[in-house]
C-alpha cells in the first residue's frame, strides 16, 4: 500500500471519529437541556452531519486552492 493510500485512510478515519464525538456531544448537550432522546439523537444526527460536510467542503476548497 503507499504512502499516499495510508494517509487517506488515517485521515478519513480521523474524520468519522471527529464526526462521532462531535454528535456525542450534541446529544449529550442536548439531553442536558431537558431534551427527550428522540430530540437528543436527532440533534446529534443532525451535527454529526454537518460535520462531515464541513470537512468535504474544506477538503475541496484546499484542493482547489493547490491546484
């Protein structure tokens, strides 16, 4: 495997375990403000969403740059 495909995948896992604990957190916040969980997992959803569509959008935006 090269180098290159490694750091992909590092990255990309990294990205899913910043998703991940960024909607943990939501949902945490969320049930401590009196949510019930149906709110509590939508809301993490919901964060666990626009942080992967951050990072894509910044990812493009980088890669536009360099190029």
């Amino acid at each position: 495997m090269s180098v290159r495909a490694c750091l992909i995948l590092i990255s990309c896992a990294l990205i899913a375990l910043l998703a991940v604990l960024v909607a943990g957190v939501a949902g945490y916040l969320a049930r401590r403000d009196q949510a019930t969980y149906p709110q509590a997992l939508t809301r993490a959803a919901i964060a666990f969403a626009a942080t992967l569509t951050l990072v894509a959008t910044l990812t493009t935006a980088v890669q536009a740059i360099s190029t």
